[in-house]
C-alpha cells in the first residue's frame, strides 16, 4: 500500500467565487463575488470545457541597483542607482492542490463552488506548481537581473555611432572623389536581431514570472498554504478529466446543489456533491 501525506491531493481544485482582479490597481480584491456569480462562472466553464485565463496577473516589484540607458537627444549614456521596477507576468488560470478536508479553510478566501481535476489530467495540461516566495526578496532580485542584463548592450547607442561612422565614411568619400561605398547595412541588421532578441526574452520572463507566488509575511495562513498550480495556456478539457464537483445546498436564497442538478445535462458518472453534506457534515 502507498501513502502520501496529508497535504497532497490527487484532485486539484479551481474555485469560482474568489475574489476579481483590479486592473486598475493590479491587485486582486478581497470581497468574494456574489455567489450568483460564481455559479454562473462554474456553469459557463463546464458548457465551455475550458478553463480560461483569467485576469490575474503576477505583479514583482524589485530593485535593480544600476540601470543603463541611452539617451538619444544627448547621445549619452546616463546610468540611474537603485531604480524600482514592476515586472508584470502573462495572465494564468490557476488551480489549487488542496486534500479535501482543507477546503472548508479555503473557502473563507475562495467561495464553496469548486471543480475538481484529476492531477494526471492538470499535469498533462502543462501546469506546474508555483515558486513561492516572500516580497522584495534578493532572489527576485536576482532573477530579474539575470534576465535583463542583456539591456546592458544598448542598441540605441550603437545604432546612433553607425549612423555617426556612416556619415563620417560617407564625407570622406564625397571630399576626397572616391569610387567607393561602404555600407554598414549588415551592423544595422544585426543591431535589428539583438532588439529582437530582448523582446523574447522579456515575453520568457513574463511567462517564467506567472510561476512565481509572492507574498508578505502577514499571508503565511492564506496565500503560502495554497499549494497552487498555474497554467499560461486554457485547459480544454473532457469530462473524465473531471474528477468532482461541490456546489453550496444553500447559499443567500439560493439552493444552488438543486439548481445545478436541474439545469446541468452531464454524465451519470461525473461526481456532483453537496458542499454542505461532503464538507461540514
């Protein structure tokens, strides 16, 4: 007989009723959605057979202790001291590695509508635990770092002295009646591939930082112990991919485990469970 801790579940969780992002203020509320709402949200994820993502998005800030930079009125290179940046991931859609007798603790933060998924099925699907780790941290630092140092080649600058060179090649000729050219096309063109080259690597780093948790210290019992798994991509999934389903008896006025059943059409397999009877019985 194999064992596994209580803290691995074979089932990963996405919860329709936590809170919605502000993307105005890139953070996410702290207010639940309305149950309705969540409701809907699971239904319109089972008539889909997708699981989106969402809006959420990773928010880093760091401190980078030299930055350079060229200006091109000046035609200098200026060098700026501890300058703060924000780093914004791809957007995810998430699910959470919670064992059942957890996910009433969860529910505070998350709502009591959730759809379960066999973990195979998520692995498959390419989604991959998180990296948690505390806010303004040198390891963030240092990641960030690592990626952008390629700034440190400053195309601006360079494209800037082959125009100058190009020029000065060019009155040389003209003053002293040359049959020649020179042309500096190919330095251009390679410049052009290394300005290519940062915008890979920062679509790779904001994919690399939508697997990144950050967190405050004051988060310890809520955002640390979710265990969470993210996706960059939609999950398309079957049905046997799903491995149950919890919806509230009763939530406001609402029965929402009949209302389910009723509207529902899915397989007679599919486990659909009362959160009332599975969880606070």
């Amino acid at each position: 007989m194999s064992f596994r801790p209580g803290t691995v579940s074979k089932i990963l969780w996405h919860f329709t009723g936590g809170p919605q992002w502000d993307s105005k203020k890139n953070k996410q509320l702290k207010k639940l959605k309305p149950a309705a709402q969540g409701y809907n949200a699971l239904k319109a994820i089972l008539d889909s057979k997708e699981l989106r993502v969402g809006n959420y998005q990773e928010i880093v800030k760091v401190i980078v202790p030299e930055k350079r930079s060229y200006n091109l009125d000046t035609k200098k290179v200026e060098i700026r001291k501890n300058v703060p940046v924000t780093v914004k991931s791809k957007p995810v859609c998430c699910v959470a590695d919670i064992p059942l007798q957890h996910l009433a603790y969860h529910s505070n933060r998350y709502g009591k509508i959730a759809i379960g998924f066999h973990r195979d099925s998520i692995v498959k699907a390419g989604f991959n635990p998180v990296l948690y780790t505390l806010e303004d941290t040198s390891l963030l630092n240092a990641i960030y770092q690592g990626y952008y140092s390629v700034d440190d080649v400053l195309t601006d600058e360079a494209e800037s002295e082959v125009d100058s060179l190009q020029g000065q090649i060019d009155g040389i000729i003209e003053e002293h009646e040359l049959d020649e050219y020179i042309d500096a096309s190919d330095i251009l063109s390679a410049l052009s591939f290394i300005e290519s080259g940062h915008s890979k690597i920062e679509s790779s780093f904001e994919t690399f930082m939508a697997y990144i948790k950050t967190f405050d210290t004051s988060e310890f019992d809520s955002i640390y112990c979710e265990r969470e798994w993210r996706s960059t991509c939609n999950f398309k999934f079957k049905p046997e991919d799903i491995a149950m389903i919890i919806v509230p008896k009763k939530q406001g006025n609402t029965n929402f485990y009949k209302k389910f059943l009723k509207e529902m059409n899915l397989p007679r397999d599919l486990v659909v469970a009362c959160w009332e009877d599975l969880i606070e019985h």
